[in-house]
C-alpha cells in the first residue's frame, strides 16, 4: 500500500469515526432521552416542566446544533492535520 493511499484511510477512518460518534449521541439526546428514558427524567424540573419533554422538545435541537458546529470545527481540524485544509 502506498503512503497516499494509508493517509486516505486514517482520513476517512477518522472522519467516520466522528460521524459515528455523532450520531450516537444524537440517537440519545432525541430517541433515548426524550423517549426511552422520559419517565426517569420526569421528576426533574425544567423551565417549568420536565427533564424528559424538554429534551423531546428543545434539548435535542439545541444538540442537534451544537453538534453541526463541532463537526464542522472538528472536520477543519481533521482536514488541516492531513493537509486537506481549504486556503
């Protein structure tokens, strides 16, 4: 295998593994928290209701974007590290 092709591979290993990571936790913020685990969060207050349907309502949208962000930060990152960088 050539030098090129080994840093393609740890590139895009890389960037899926991100990907992975970020939809797990998406998958939890929206399906497990606001759904699955809702009726153990409901004895916590927030904002005047509970743990579990402010998750289902807002939490997970406020995930959802903080999760844009920190893959496209994350990526810029990536792609500087293996000189794939926009200039």
């Amino acid at each position: 295998m050539s030098q090129i092709d080994e840093e393609n591979n740890a590139y895009w290993s890389a960037n899926v593994r991100l990907i992975k990571i970020s939809l797990v936790i998406w998958a939890l913020v929206s399906f497990g928290f606001g759904i699955v685990f809702r009726p153990l969060l409901s004895g916590i207050p927030v904002g005047g209701t509970d743990l579990g349907f402010w998750f289902a309502q807002q939490g997970s949208i406020i995930v959802f974007l903080v999760l844009i962000f920190f893959y496209a930060w994350r990526m810029n990152k990536l792609d500087q590290q293996f000189g794939v960088d926009e200039e």
